[in-house]
C-alpha cells in the first residue's frame, strides 16, 4: 500500500466542522483493533506508574480524552491540556453526557 493511496488518506476538514482524527471514535484513529490493543497496553502501563486514585493527574497533549475518560472513570481528578479546540471541545461533551457508572 502507498502512502498517498485513499485507503489511509485522511479527509479534508469541511469549513463547519474538523474531525478528530485520532479519537477512539475514528476508524482511521483508535476505534480499531490495533487502536484499542495501543489504548490498553498504554493504559495499564500508566496504571503502573502513577499512584492510586484520587491522585491528581496532568493529561499533556490529551486529545480528545482517550486516557482521561478512563483515568477519570476509575476514580482520579484530571487535568487536560491541548491545543486543538475541536478534540478539547469533544472530550468535554463527552464528560458531560457521560453517565456515572452506579
């Protein structure tokens, strides 16, 4: 396969709305097998290196929260910081929409 083929070519972003291209909701992102097998080995190697929830965490270059949604999830008081409005912008919906696991 060639780099420039359309099968791996990511589109253009429309004037309305820019996609998030490596959000765990985006095929060409995270939301496939290679993606989610990344997130898990990642996650628990975090998990292994910081100390145990509540502990304050500092989520550099957080994207649309592919770990803080987990870190925040399991119990720790997360701090996102990026420069992309539109992945920021996504996270925080989600955090909002989200419903508390009972």
């Amino acid at each position: 396969m060639q780099w420039n083929s359309p099968a791996i070519e990511q589109p253009a972003p429309s004037e309305k709305q820019s996609p998030v291209y490596w959000d765990i909701t985006n095929p060409m992102g995270y939301a496939n097998r290679m993606g989610s097998y990344k997130t898990r080995i990642e996650y628990e190697f975090m998990r292994t290196h910081i100390p145990p929830a509540p502990a304050r965490v500092l989520d550099i270059a957080g994207g649309s929260g592919r770990f803080a949604t987990k870190l925040l999830n399991a119990g720790y008081d997360v701090t996102v910081n990026g420069v992309d409005e539109q992945s920021l912008d996504t996270l925080q919906q989600c955090c909002f929409n989200a419903k508390p696991k009972l």
